[in-house]
C-alpha cells in the first residue's frame, strides 16, 4: 500500500483552502489510523510488494505486520519535504526505538522484509502471495481466545507503549501543514516527480 501520489499537482493545491480545511485534511488520517489503533480485535497489516508513506503509515497502527518475503516498507517523506504524518512517528519510535527511527525517517531507505523483521516492524514474514493467508492465521489463533481478556490486554498493551503518542500527535497536522505548503517542500516534490 502507498500513501498519496506525490506526482499528482491536485495534491498539493492548498492556496484556495483556508488554513483550517488544509489542518482538517491533514488530520484525518490521524484520525484514520488512531481509529485502527482502538479497534478491540486484534488488527493485522498483511502486506505484498510496498509499504510506503501513508500504507506505512497504516500498517504501523495495526497491531501486527505481516510482510511478504519480498515486500519492502519505505518512508520518503522527509526527501519530498514532509513530515512523518498520521500520527505515524511516535508509533515508529515505540517499535524501533529513536535512532532507528531517525535512521529509517531521515535517510529515506528501502528497508527489506528481513530487516523489517529485525527492527521489529515485521512481526512475521511469508512467502510472496501469502502474507494474508499467514495473517488469517494469526486472526484466527487469536479469535479463539476469549475476546474481553484479548480486548484488555491489547488497551492496556496500547496504553503504556502509546503513552505519548496522543500528545505528540497533536502536532502532526500542523506540522503537515507547514512542512507541506513551504517552497522547499514543493521544490522537493517537483524533483521527485520530475525524476524517471
């Protein structure tokens, strides 16, 4: 899954909105993604072929990823002049700690389904074309379980790794709005969709 299409010019059409309809469509996908996040059931990202930007940002807020062997996640935002969005950082740090995270936002590499695993970002990995049936699997192991014992201890699993992801995500729209409507930032989407 991928986030938006940087090479569409519609995307960064922001002079006719007012500042409060570009922070409201920036943070609905905070929004999105903390409503995955709070679901009760277990919820599990399978993934094949790319988790880049905003599918990255998705998948972070599920409780598992399970990737195909040759899926890859990638986060260009910082290359393209954004912020991390949709409250995807602090989801980040609490997974691969602060330095990986920098390493992973800031030097905007393709990470491989094996490093993944390593860092922590993958919680299990599958052969090409099998990454939904391994995640079915794993639903279905956890739906025999008892569903208010599951549901608690995924609150309160969320509640103290998550601790301060509310109140650094509160940031994020703003910061959206202001790393995605400098000169810069359009400077770097106009070389990244120039590119071949």
């Amino acid at each position: 899954s991928s986030g938006i299409d940087l090479k569409d010019a519609q995307n960064w059409e922001l002079e006719a909105m007012s500042d409060l309809e570009i922070r409201r469509r920036f943070y609905r996908g905070v929004r999105l993604c903390q409503a995955w996040e709070d679901l009760p059931q277990i919820t599990i990202a399978a993934a094949e072929g790319m988790m880049v930007g905003a599918g990255c940002a998705l998948g972070l807020a599920c409780d598992w990823r399970v990737l195909a062997s040759d899926a890859y996640l990638f986060v260009p935002e910082v290359q393209v002049g954004l912020n991390l969005q949709w409250g995807a950082l602090p989801r980040l740090v609490t997974l691969v700690g602060p330095a990986r995270a920098k390493e992973i936002c800031l030097l905007g590499e393709k990470m491989s389904s094996d490093q993944a695993l390593d860092w922590g970002l993958a919680s299990r990995l599958s052969e090409p074309g099998k990454s939904v049936e391994v995640a079915l699997g794993l639903a279905q192991r956890c739906a025999s379980n008892p569903p208010i014992a599951s549901a608690m201890v995924k609150e309160a699993v969320n509640a103290i790794a998550g601790a301060l992801h509310k109140v650094s995500s509160y940031a994020d729209a703003d910061q959206s709005q202001l790393s995605g409507t400098n000169q810069t930032a359009a400077a770097a989407r106009r070389r990244f969709a120039d590119r071949k």
